[in-house]
C-alpha cells in the first residue's frame, strides 16, 4: 500500500506502506490470526459465502478442519475449544425442547451432567440404556419423542464393545440420529461415518493434538446433521485459536505413527497384566477373551493405549497406595498425550443406572510412549505394594 506524502507517520506504522512478499513455502501452514476480515466491496460484507469474520476460522483452521473431515470421510467438520463443548454442541444442534436422548450408559461422565443440567432444563429428557443392549433392544426404547442416541464404543471406563453398525442402521429406520463419542478411535482405528452414524465427535485435545497442552474438539458429520451443525455453530460462535488449530496440525502428521506405538504398548501390557495375581481381568477388547473382541476384529484396525484391569479385591486405601507409589504413570486425569497415567474410577461408575459389579477395584491406564519394559516394571512395583498392603491387612485380622 502507498500513501500520499501528508500522511503521517503513525497512520504509516499503522497500515505499512509496502506489499508483502509472497509467503515462503514451509512444512506447516502458516498462523493466520485475525477478527477483522479486510474485504475488497460493500457487496462482499454481506456474501454469505465468504469469510467475512475471523471468528468462522482463517487459513490456519479451514486446514484443520479439511484434514479432519478426510480423516472422518465427513461432509463437514466443525472444530470447537474442547470434547466437551463438541459434544454439547451437537446435541444443542439435534435437539429441541420435548425431545429425548437414549444413552449408553458408559457414556462419558461430563456428558451424562450435561443431559441431565442444561438439557433437562431447556426441556430434553434422557434415558440410558444398557451398553450390553442390542439394536432391537434399544429399538424397543424408542418413543415419539426419541431425536437423538448417544453411543461410545468402546464405554468410557469399562471399554464395553456396542455393534454400532447394527444400532445405526436400525436408528435409521426409526428416523432417529445418532452420534457417537469416537475420541478412543481417534478417527483413525474406526470410522464411525462409514458405518452409518451421523456424527462422530472427538476429543482432540487426546490422540490428535497428543501432547496434554491443547484443549480442543470436533464434530464431523454427513448428510441432514451436517446441515444443523453448521447452522448452530455458526448461531453460538464457538471458536478456536489459529495457534491451537497450528498445534492440532502438527499432532495430525504423526497421529498414526503415535498411535500405532500407543496400541502396541498398551497390548503388550494387557496382555502382561493378565498374567498377574494381583489383577482379576483386563478390560481390552484386542484380547481374545474380551466380551468385545469379536465386534472390536470385526470393525476396528488396532487399539490406542487406553485400558482398564480389575483387580482383586482391595481396600480404597491400599488402592490408593498403589496407583501414588508409581513412578512412571502420571496420576491425573484426560490420557492420549505422550505420557503414561493410572487413576482408580469407582467413584465414577456410580453415577450409572446399569451397575456392573466388580469383583475389585477398577483402574484405567493410558499407556503412553516411554520403554514398555519399564513400565511393566514400575506397575510390578505398584502391585506389590498392594500385596504387602494385603499381608499386612491379613496379619492384623490374625492378631486381631
């Protein structure tokens, strides 16, 4: 841009007076930031085909959202600042006052809040049904009412299998939707879209961006709920930064590769696990003898690093000892960066209205990228902390 030379020296500062070079070509894309949009007419302002806000995403998010919609094989994808809001904000999008949920009930706890706070008092009711349930048994749940059925498969926590492409085609059927919390397949381990889901939310904040220093998440979907998606996201104006967008990107090139690591680590464990006295059984549908496999062979291409071990029955207290005396797992919760992490979750299973009981407590590990060979050692030293917990706990029974 040039100027007249009245122009003085902070309006120069403020607009430049010469054109940038074009950008250089580089690996990653370029940050675009910015709210304002500069646009050449009157007529562009209101072209509704255009970006003409910063708000809807710049070069930096609209090659985000393209690479995840690929990944998806979706019509559309829709980026939003965390899982949580993702997947709030498809249901805002599907539902209406007087309409239902039918959820799985291992869906992830947040959501279940969600259903039962904000939704419940704009009017939507839920109702969960059990993860064991088949199509026909939650066809038998439908009503009138019924717009929207929530599954996660594997369920958060307990990592029970649903035939998600039987449940979807009979939702079909029924004129019903459905949705998925796809976080655990990372988009890439199973493609809930191809498989007859309409949408197939996921944590990006876990696998895709892997490193635990982003908070982001997607919807990507086809069809009728790709149309309502756009409409709500563009009506409530959820955002994310380009840098965080930049970051989500850097995490996409080495997905499958981080991924591929993660599985492989996390079934070497299981399967160490299940040869331990201290572990009554290993919630992994790549197990043979998980009541999943069969679906989880059929319908996925590997596993990620998350699993769960029951063990054998334990104090709160010892447990407690255990999971803090491990000097590799992280104790804090989210998983999917490069770190591993273990919390015990029973007193996240009581908030469901299809109890399981475990003969013991229940832990969840992420199996992160460092040496497996060390971190079975450090969960063998975990474990028998929890045996001298246990002998001591029997020697003052005896003295008692």
């Amino acid at each position: 841009m040039t100027f007249c030379s009245k122009v003085h020296e902070q309006t120069r500062l403020i607009h430049g007076d010469t054109p940038c070079d074009a950008l250089q070509r580089t690996p990653g894309p370029p940050i675009q930031r910015g709210s304002t949009v500069l646009l050449p007419t009157c007529e562009a302002l209101y072209d509704g085909g255009k970006v003409t806000y910063g708000r809807v995403g710049l070069s930096t998010q609209r090659t985000l959202r393209d690479a995840l919609r690929d990944l998806e094989n979706a019509d559309e994808a829709f980026l939003y600042p965390s899982g949580l809001t993702a997947i709030t904000g498809t249901l805002l999008a599907l539902l209406s006052a007087g309409d239902e949920v039918l959820a799985c009930d291992t869906v992830y706890n947040p959501t279940r809040r969600f259903l039962a706070g904000t939704l419940a008092r704009y009017g939507v009711t839920a109702r969960y049904f059990d993860p064991a349930d088949d199509a026909e048994a939650i066809r038998a749940m439908i009503t009138p009412a019924t717009r929207v059925i929530f599954l996660e498969s594997p369920g958060s926590l307990s990592f029970e299998m649903q035939d998600v492409p039987a449940i979807a085609a009979m939702a079909k059927e029924a004129g019903v939707m459905t949705v998925i919390d796809n976080t655990w397949a990372a988009g890439v381990l199973f493609k809930p879209l191809d498989h007859g889901v309409d949408v197939s939310i996921q944590s990006l904040t876990k696998y895709v961006c892997g490193h635990s220093d982003v908070f982001m998440g997607l919807a990507a979907a086809k069809g009728e709920a790709a149309k309502l998606l756009a409409a709500s996201s563009y009506e409530t104006g959820w955002a994310v930064s380009p840098d965080d967008a930049y970051m989500a990107i850097r995490g996409l090139r080495t997905l499958r590769t981080r991924l591929a690591q993660h599985g492989a680590a996390a079934l070497e464990v299981a399967r160490w696990l299940e040869s331990q006295p201290e572990v009554r059984s290993v919630m992994c549908p790549a197990l043979p003898d998980d009541p999943g496999h069969a679906i989880w062979k059929r319908d996925f291409t590997g596993i990620c690093g998350l699993i769960g071990a029951v063990l054998e029955p334990a104090s709160e207290v010892a447990v407690a000892r255990m999971v803090e005396s491990l000097e590799l797992f992280g104790l804090g919760f989210s998983w999917g960066g490069y770190e591993s992490l273990a919390i015990p979750v029973d007193p996240q299973l009581k908030a469901r209205s299809h109890k399981t009981s475990y003969p013991g407590p229940l832990l969840r590990l992420h199996i992160g990228l460092e040496s497996v060979d060390d971190l079975i050692a450090d969960l063998r030293q975990g474990l028998d902390t929890l045996s001298q917990d246990d002998v001591s706990r029997q020697r003052l029974r005896a003295a008692g």
